[in-house]
C-alpha cells in the first residue's frame, strides 16, 4: 500500500471512530500528508469519503451546511479522479459515489462511470485479488445507479443482479467486517426490488438485510427501518 493509502486507512479509522468533531482528524492528516510532500490527488482522496458522511449527517436538519460539504466533497473528489488508474477499487467506489451523489452542477456522472469502468477491468483482468468480495457488490450497486441517473434501465437491473449474486460469497469472506457489509449490498438491492416490481425478491433480501443489520449496527438497521417505512414497507 502507498503512503496515501496507509494514511487514508488511518483517518477513516479515527473519523468512524469519532461521533464529534468528525471532520477535525482527517483534515489535520490531510494537512501532515501534504507537508511531507504528498500528492494533492492522494491527499484529496483523503477527504473525500468524511465530506460525504457529513452530508448525509447534515442534509436532513441542516440543508446549508450539507451543501457546503457537497462542493468541497466535489472538489476533493475531481482532484482526486485525476489519477483514477493508481486508485484502489475501494476508492474508486468512493469516488464514483461522490461523483454520482453531488447536487448539479458539480454532479459528474461521466467521470463516476469512468471510476467504476476502471475497477470493473482490474476485476476482469484478475490484477486485485485481494480486494474483498463487498467491495466489487457496492462497485456493482454504484454502477446500477450511474446507469440509472442516465436512463439505462436494462443495465441497471442487469449490475443490481450481479451485486445480488455476490451475497453468498460475501458471507462466506473472511473480511471481518462481512456481515455488516452483507446487510449494506443486500438492504441496497432489497431497495431497488421492492421498488421496480419484483416485491417477493426485494422482500426476501430486507428480511435477511434486517436481521443481520440488527445484530451488526444500529445505526444501519434504523436506516433500514427508515427507508421501509418511506416506502410503507411492512416486516415481521
């Protein structure tokens, strides 16, 4: 791993680990990265995925600030696609999302394609094998969603099947995280059946997405919970 990418680890480990003050950590190790000399693509890279979570943390109770980490998320993440080939697929995923997720005008859809295009060949050319199973199932869902934004209904169903098909594998990694990303892919596709006409299958995957969330986070079932009831959703 390149001194971005331990640096990078390091301050998504302290900033999930810090509910206060949460931009303050990664932004003072973005600032030491770039006085030893660090790539200001690697160091944008670093804030991107904090700026993201401080807009879903914001969006609902606070619009202007959500929006002001919207243009700094984009900002951090355009530098940060400048380099897209020397990413890994994890952050190629993070990136795409932030491209994907911005407001207009900073929104990009052809670059978060590009993103995700790239990781999918490094998939086909067998070059990550050490990449966990979750993260090519969330590069997956990412990408339905690039294709949905776009109007590409047959290749969003098409990404959101493969990222279904993945499940099994997920479970069966030995990622220590597994379960808790398992109820992320599973709650996501869950989502988009139960909303494009196929209830049984969406229903199957929210039952599995909510019992497993409920063992991993908190947080996540809630959010889960959230979203059923958005949708009128019922589970037993």
């Amino acid at each position: 791993m390149t001194q971005g990418g331990v640096v990078r680890e390091e301050a998504r480990e302290k900033f999930w680990q810090r509910k206060r003050g949460a931009m303050k950590e990664p932004r003072r190790l973005y600032h030491e990265f770039m006085r030893t000399g660090g790539a200001r693509a690697d160091g944008s890279m670093m804030l991107v995925s904090p700026h993201l979570s401080m807009i879903k943390r914001y969006l609902p109770w606070f619009p202007p600030l959500a929006l002001w980490h919207a243009w700094r998320m984009s900002v951090h993440a355009k530098r940060a696609s400048q380099n897209i080939t020397l990413k890994s697929p994890n952050d190629l995923d993070v990136l795409a999302r932030a491209l994907l997720k911005a407001p207009w005008p900073w929104r990009d859809l052809r670059r978060a394609r590009e993103c995700i295009e790239w990781a999918w060949s490094l998939r086909d050319l067998g070059g990550v094998k050490d990449t966990p199973v979750h993260t090519w199932a969330l590069l997956a869902i990412t990408y339905a969603e690039i294709n949905q934004a776009q109007g590409k209904h047959g290749a969003t169903r098409e990404f959101y099947s493969i990222a279904t098909n993945l499940l099994p594998d997920i479970e069966a990694d030995m990622a220590p995280d597994r379960m808790k990303q398992y109820a992320r892919v599973s709650g996501s596709c869950a989502l988009y059946y139960l909303t494009h006409g196929d209830w049984p299958k969406g229903q199957s995957l929210m039952v599995r997405a909510l019992k497993v969330s409920k063992e991993q986070s908190r947080d996540q079932y809630l959010a889960l919970v959230r979203e059923c009831r958005k949708l009128g959703y019922i589970w037993s």
